[in-house]
C-alpha cells in the first residue's frame, strides 16, 4: 500500500519502526497487512519507566506556564498534519474520514484546553482556627503516569491524559491497543517534533512501549508508576483496578458503557433520530459512548422504530476513505462475530432483528463490514444488559417516565445516557439526583460526541475515572495541605493544652 508509506513519512515515522516487527497490524478497512511494528519487552518497559522516572524529577521543577509552551507546540504540530494523522486513523481504525479528523481535532481541542490550564493550577487557600495561622492546599505532579489506550479513540484518549498530565509536571508512558500501534507512533513522532522545537525538556519525557500483556502488567505492577490511566472493557478494567490497588497506586478507569437514549412523548422526532443515528452507527458503534438503548414511550415507539429503520436503510456503509460513507468497517472478525452472537441471543430472548448481517463481502473479503442492526425487544433482557462493542440498538418501551429511568439505570454500567423531550419536568428530574445515574446525562442530544471541556468518564462498571476537561486534571496531581504559622506562640489546634500549666 503505497498510500500508507507517504502517509508514514508525512508523519515522521521510520520505515524500520513498522517493517520486520513481531506484531503485524492489519487495515480494517480490506484486512491488509500494512505493517510488522517492533514489540517491546517487560524489560524494556521496566526500563522506560526508570528512564521516565528520571524524566520527572527534572520536569517537575519546570514551571508549569512553560510546561504549558511544550503543549502548544504539539498542538500546532497536530493542527499542520490533522489531515494525515486522521487518515491514518481512518486505515488503521476504520473511522471515516469525518471522524478522523475529529479525533485529530479533539487532541487540538485538549491541547488548548491544556496551555490554559498550565496557568491555573490553582489551590485554595484555607481559615485557620489558630491565630498567626494560615492553612492552604498545594497541588504537585503524581510523578509518572502510565497511560493505556484502545482501539476505537487510538490517539485522542493519549491525548486526554497526556496534554494534562504533562502540564502537571508528570511523565508519561503509553501503550497504545495492539490494534493500532501505527497512530501512536505518528503521534510520538509528531510530539518529538515538538520537543525538538521546545529545545530543554528532559529525554524521556514522554515514550510509547508497544506489545500485549507484559508490557501492560509492567505498569500495572511497577510501584513507581504513580498513576495508570486505562481505557478498554470492564474486563480489562477488573484486573487493572485490583492490581493497582494492591500496590496503593491510583487508577483513572474509562471501561463500558451501555448508553441509552429515552425518547418522550413530547420529542422532537427530527432531532431524536439524528442524535440517535449519530449515536448508534457512527463509528460502526463502536465508541464507548455509542447509543446501545432506546427507552421511548409507548405512544411514540412506532414511529421512531419506523423512522429509524428508514434512516438505518438509507445510510451509506463503505470504505471510510470515501465521501459519502457513513459505515465503516468492524476492526475485525473477533467483533463481527460478537455481534453475530449478541444478535442470535436477543432472537432468542424474544428480539426481532433488522439488519446485522455481513455486508461488501465480495468487495472486501477479508474485511468485516456489517449492516447495522436494530433489534426490538419486548424488555430489558440480559443480551440487553451486556455491552457489545458493535452497532446494534436495541428498542424498548415505557408507560411513566419513572420507570423509563429506572430501566435507563438497571444496567451494570454507567457511562452516557440522554433524553429527547421538551417537558422541562421530565428534563430537570432525568439530571437530577434521582434521574440518570451515568457520568453523562445529556438533553436533546445523544450520547456520543461529547466536548472535552466537560469531564467526561463514567459510573458503575465504567469504572469511575474522570478526565478531559473541568477539574479532571486534579487525578494527575497529589494535593498538599499546608499550615504555616506566622505568630511567636503555639497554639494547639482543637484547643488542647498540652504540658502547660
Ligand atoms: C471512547 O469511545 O473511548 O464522547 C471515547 C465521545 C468522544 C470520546 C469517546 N468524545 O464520543
């Protein structure tokens, strides 16, 4: 594939980092092997975390303004190849080009969010109960972060984590999925561009290690790394947390999500199918905020299924190198064949199926293209309960709109979830302490696509983690609280007297 070698030395990366490798990386797009990318070791990795260790130390001392300065050249960095890098999202993904280059602008987004942030990295300052006291909380870098990332957001998750953790005074390690090792190691290139033109920050400040699952229990188990950032399945997400707790590390978990969408009686139809067609086959549904769910009330049901289907039917699936396309692939057999399980188990727990079956097999014969599938359910079966990582939505009703929420929180996790309605009492109680109980409950908009000024993570299974926006960089920092006394005496706090008189 001669496109993806310009594109690989557009973006700065080797041809000896992606040929004669153990781990070949295949396009979702037609299967294509489009590269044998060089794995590292658990020594390897051990290494790199002593080596980011180092790093730290000197980092940390950097003021965080000029931190800030390494920040905002990545994201100049990332503005001058947004189109490269999101097309080597779309060949290594199989995100469209839309989304692409979203991701790309997402990175930029938290880029500029992060240059901000280096200046106000503010802490409180505190009243004292003592006279001559004054108490205050003081933020400092964790120290080294270990990032882990999937396939579906192979480079804006890095992103997230790194932008902020950096401007923190932290180092960084990250293992990308083994899926997509290619987009990290353009977007390593691409942060040792800016680097280079920073000119003093330590060697090591920010590495990649590549390869499956000692690479990962290296940063998992090591005790200096302070902080592991995990994005994947629940699954991944119940050894990771344990593990590091065992140690009295700190983890940040983004694991599944199971979103919903309830669509009141007093919808606004247009918009419901938009955001929910957004949600729902955008990225082959294979975003953790993808819409898995629809709640909608018993008098509107028929009509949206109806215009779902129609919706659903005229969506192009494809390639997603081409305009037009709204479909991409599966990233690969192991998905399409979950979703096949999935779909023949909501049959049988009383589901009827439209759509999923295997599309542009003659086309791309060693590729996974799908049908989107909608499944009408007569409840909230099991299969329902279960996150599969593949567009299928599932339809159900609701009488109240109590119980429409109810059934919206009766899953294990708790990532998004959004209403349609125009009644404000239904809007106000699904936000309120006894409505949504997701990390993300939206109004008259889907599930996915959401800001990074907002802190963005999840309850329940998803693990609880927060990053991106708001205060979410206060999980890469440790907080100091300090009482300084000014006067000549001594005064015990909570008014003991000890040893005197
Ligand atoms: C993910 O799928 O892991 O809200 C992240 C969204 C994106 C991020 C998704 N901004 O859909």
């Amino acid at each position: 594939m001669d496109s993806v070698k310009q594109l690989f030395s557009a973006l700065g990366i080797a041809q000896e980092s992606v040929t004669g490798g153990s781990l070949p990386v295949h396009s979702p797009i037609d299967g294509a092997r489009i590269a044998d990318v060089r794995e590292h070791t658990a020594q390897e990795t051990n290494q790199a975390i002593e080596q980011a260790v180092a790093a730290q130390k000197a980092w940390r001392s950097v003021p965080a303004p000029r931190r800030g300065e390494l920040i905002r050249l990545l994201g100049e960095e990332l503005r001058e190849h947004k189109a490269a890098l999101g097309r080597l999202v779309s060949v290594e993904a199989g995100k469209i080009t839309a989304e692409g280059e979203g991701e790309v602008q997402e990175m930029i987004d938290i880029c500029d969010f992060a240059v901000g942030l280096s200046r106000q990295l503010y802490g409180l300052t505190i009243a004292s109960e003592r006279p001559g006291h004054r108490m205050m909380e003081t933020w400092h870098p964790v120290g080294v972060v270990g990032v882990i990332t999937a396939f579906n957001f192979p480079v804006a998750v890095w992103s997230w984590n790194t932008a902020l953790a950096l401007v923190c005074g932290n180092a960084v390690i990250w293992k990308p999925s083994e899926k997509t090792p290619l987009t990290a190691l353009a977007t390593q290139a691409l942060f040792e561009r800016a680097l280079k033109r920073f000119g003093d920050a330590p060697a090591h400040l920010a590495q990649v290690v590549i390869g499956g699952r000692e690479v990962g229990e290296a940063l998992v188990d090591s005790p200096r790394v302070a902080l592991v950032s995990a994005t994947g399945s629940t699954r991944m997400g119940r050894e990771v947390g344990p593990r590091v707790a065992a140690r009295f590390g700190r983890s940040l978990l983004e694991l599944g999500g199971n979103n919903a969408i309830i669509v009141s009686q007093s919808a606004d139809l247009d918009l419901a199918v938009r955001g929910i067609l957004f949600g729902a086959i955008g990225t082959c549904g294979q975003r953790c905020t993808s819409t898995r769910r629809i709640i909608a009330h018993r008098d509107v049901v028929q009509e949206l299924t109806a215009r779902l289907k129609k919706a659903y039917a005229s969506a192009t699936i494809g390639s997603p190198l081409e305009a037009g396309t709204l479909v991409g692939p599966l990233i690969d057999q192991a998905a399409f064949d979950a979703m096949q399980k999935a779909l023949a188990q909501a049959a049988e727990q009383g589901g009827t199926v439209t759509g999923g079956e295997r599309a542009l097999q003659e086309r791309f014969p060693n590729a996974f293209y799908v049908r989107p599938a909608i499944v009408e359910m007569p409840g909230q079966t099991d299969v329902v309960r279960h996150e599969t990582f593949a567009p299928i939505l599932y339809i159900m009703s609701y009488d109240t709109f109590d119980a429409a929420i109810e059934m919206q929180n009766d899953v294990p996790q708790g990532l998004s979830s959004a209403v349609f309605t125009t009644d404000l009492r239904e809007a106000e109680q699904f936000m309120s302490a006894s409505g949504s109980d997701c990390g993300i409950a939206n109004v008259n908009i889907g599930t996915s696509g959401a800001e990074i000024g907002g802190a963005f993570g999840g309850e329940k299974e998803t693990g609880g983690g927060r990053e991106s926006g708001s205060d979410a960089w206060k999980a890469y920092m440790r907080r100091a609280t300090n009482t300084v006394n000014y006067s000549r005496e001594l005064p015990l706090a909570q008014g003991i007297r000890f040893g005197e008189d």
